[in-house]
C-alpha cells in the first residue's frame, strides 16, 4: 500500500495540467487569429475613382429675411372744408394718378370764383383796361385821370409865366403871382397823385388776380385726387360727412413698385454695398425675383447689432403684396473660394459627417465639418485639405486598399 500516496498526488495534479494544456492550447490559437486579422484586413481592395481637392470658387453668400412694403404711402386730406358727395373709391381699389377720390360740394366755391371774377374786371377797367387787354402793357401816364391833371398842370405853368411877365412890368399885383404860384403847386401835386392812384390800381389789379386764381384753386382742391398710382388701404369718410381742411380722407399705397426691408449681421456691414444682387424667395408665392440693394441705411441698429438696407422690386403685374414676409440671399462675394465637395463623396451615419480620404493607397474615414450647400456641390469647413484625396463614391467607401477604377 506504499503506493497509494503517490497515485493521489498525480491523480491531483492531473486536472492542472490539462488546464494548463488548454489555456495554452487557446492561447496560441489565439495568437494565430490576432496574427490572421491584419492579413486578411490588408487583402480588402476597393476599387473607385478618387478625387483631388483643391479651392474652388465659392461666392459667399448671407441670408436676410425681411419684409415687402410699398414704395410709397400716404394718407390723402382734405384741402378746403365743406360736405363729401361722392366717394368713388373704396378698399382695394386702384386709382390711377390724378384720378378723384374724394369730391366736396363745389357750389359755395364756385360762387367765390365767380366774385373773385368781377372784381378783377372792375379793377381792370378802373385803369382803363378791356378784357383781353395786358396789364404789362398798361402805362400810367397814358391813364385818363393823369392826362386830365397833367394838362391842368401845364396850364397852370403857362398861366404863371405869363404872370410873372406881367409882375415884372408892374402891370399885376403880387398877390395875383403868389395865387397863381399856388395854384401851379396845386395841379402838380394833383398830377403826382394822379399817377400815384393809377399805380394803385394796377397794383390792385395783381391782388385782384391773385384772389381770382386762389379763388379758382380752391374751387379745384375740392376734388380730393390720387396723387400717385396705387391701392387704397383704408377709407375713411362717407358721402355726407363734413370735413375740416386738413381732415384725413384715406390711405393709398404705390404698389407698383415694392422695396425688400432686411438686414445683415454687423460682421457684414463693410462688405454690403449698393448694387449687391439679392434673391428673394417669399414664404407665401413660389416666385423667386433677383434684384439689386439700392438703399443702405448710414448707421447700424444698436438694438440687434445689424444693417438695414433696402432693394427695390417692380411689382408692375401686381403679383405680390405688401407685408410679404421674404428671405433673401445676397451674394456678398462673387470671387471668394472655398474647399467644396461632390455630394457623393460624403457619408452620413449617426448624425455624423464624413469622408473617405486615400492616404498611402489607403483608404481612412474622416469626419469633416461642413459649410453651405449649392446643387450637388457642398462646403467642406474643416476635416479636408487642399491636395487631399478624397473617394467620390462615399457609400462604397471601407477600410482598405484602394485601387483606382480603370
């Protein structure tokens, strides 16, 4: 039975060994597949067409949202007072330039018209004018009551003349040569008032023409006219009502031709500038129109930190309203370039973005950043290089060999 103790101890130590002999066994196993694995990963070829990057040009382009309103607005008054008896227009409608849209009773000014004509004509022929005839062409010393004292006048000279011959010889009295000089001095101051009083008159004629002629403008401002081509916005009186001057009337707005309202973050300011095409697309049409800024605010608004400016829109068809809502994108910088991409080269996967770069014939992933779309074209800001190689089908991109398709 000496034997026994031994057999126990290799019977216990038995299940050590074969432990020992399987982990070693799977260990060099393995081994044998982690020395495998980049065989096999390096034996994977892909075959594509790979493209080189380098800078294109890529205008810089800044969106702007604003709104459409009309060039021009205004609200129409009254100019003279007195009782509406038409309203031809009312909300909606358009009204071309001088059209009446707003006409007053016209009798009582068609009376001071009249007036103001009489007393013209009586001003008139107190000089002696007929109708027709120019007061320009009117000289006071051909009136008639010049005349007449101009002759009282010169007789009164010849009168004393011959006095004072008759005074030399002794033959009147001076107290006769004192009243015929007085006499003289009376008929030319008659003379000089003459004249005086005839340049009155013509003077009042031109007052009495100008009375006329305001007397005739009110009788026309009675008739409340367009003074543009536009829409009416509001009325707001009725036949009936009696206006004060001065009294708004209602509103119309020039909608032939609109101006886009927007602005460009303060970093932009410098580069915005008169002339800048703009493309505006509007939330409620599908009509896209490209056109130019034509106003540019002179200072920033310190409340967002922006630039207005404006851009003027023919809206001569009238298939666009005032109030639209627009977003418009101006091309800041037709010559600036960029790194940009095929679509195809790129590769989306759990909301990250990537690219297949070959480096040293093979192909790596790398995530990239990106910038503005335009087309089947996008912006790479950061991941990509100038000179990189890129593969332009990303979908069929792995990690490999690469092989350029022949």
């Amino acid at each position: 039975m000496f034997f026994l103790p031994a057999f126990l101890k290799a019977v216990q130590s038995f299940p050590i060994l074969v432990t020992a002999g399987v982990l070693v066994t799977a260990g060099c196993h393995h081994e044998a597949e982690t020395a495998k694995k980049p065989a096999e990963a390096a034996e994977i070829i892909v075959h594509g067409t790979a493209i080189s990057i380098k800078p294109s040009v890529w205008p810089t382009l800044v969106k702007s949202q604003g709104t459409l309103i009309a060039d021009e607005v205004t609200t129409v008054g009254a100019k003279v007072s007195g009782r509406i008896v038409e309203v031809p227009v009312d909300l909606g409608d358009i009204a071309c330039q001088e059209d009446v849209l707003v006409q007053l009773d016209r009798r009582e000014y068609q009376l001071m018209a009249e007036q103001a004509d009489a007393q013209l004509l009586q001003a008139r022929a107190a000089v002696g004018l007929k109708p027709g005839d120019p007061v320009e062409g009117l000289n006071p010393e051909n009136a008639p009551p010049v005349r007449e004292t101009r002759a009282i006048w010169d007789e009164a000279k010849k009168a004393i003349d011959r006095i004072r011959q008759l005074s030399n010889r002794d033959a009147i009295s001076a107290a006769e040569l004192d009243f015929a000089e007085s006499a003289e001095r009376v008929a030319s101051a008659r003379f000089s008032s003459a004249q005086n009083g005839v340049r009155e008159k013509i003077a009042l004629i031109a007052v009495q023409s100008a009375a006329r002629d305001l007397a005739y403008q009110r009788l026309s401002e009675t008739s409340v006219l367009a003074p543009f081509k536009g829409a009416i916005e509001s009325r707001l009186v009725a036949t009936g009502t009696y206006v004060q001057a001065g009294q708004p009337l209602m509103s119309i707005a020039k909608t032939t031709v609109l101006r886009f309202r927007g602005s460009v973050p303060e970093r932009f300011a410098q580069q915005l500038k008169i002339g800048l095409q703009i493309e505006l697309k509007f939330e409620l049409s599908d009509q896209v129109r490209t056109v130019s800024i034509t106003r540019i605010s002179p200072s920033l608004d310190q409340m967002n930190r922006s630039l207005v400016f404006e851009a003027i829109i023919d809206n001569q068809d009238g298939r666009l309203r005032s109030g639209l809502f627009s977003e418009g994108i101006i091309q800041m910088d037709a010559d600036s370039k960029a790194i940009v991409i095929p679509n195809s080269a790129l590769v989306r996967f759990a909301g990250v973005d990537k690219v297949w770069k070959v480096i040293d014939g093979k192909l790596k992933e790398q995530v990239v950043g990106l910038g503005r779309k335009n087309g089947d074209m996008i912006e790479i800001r950061s991941g990509v290089s100038n000179g990189d190689q890129l593969l332009l089908d990303g979908k069929d991109g792995k990690v490999g060999q690469f092989e350029a398709k022949s």
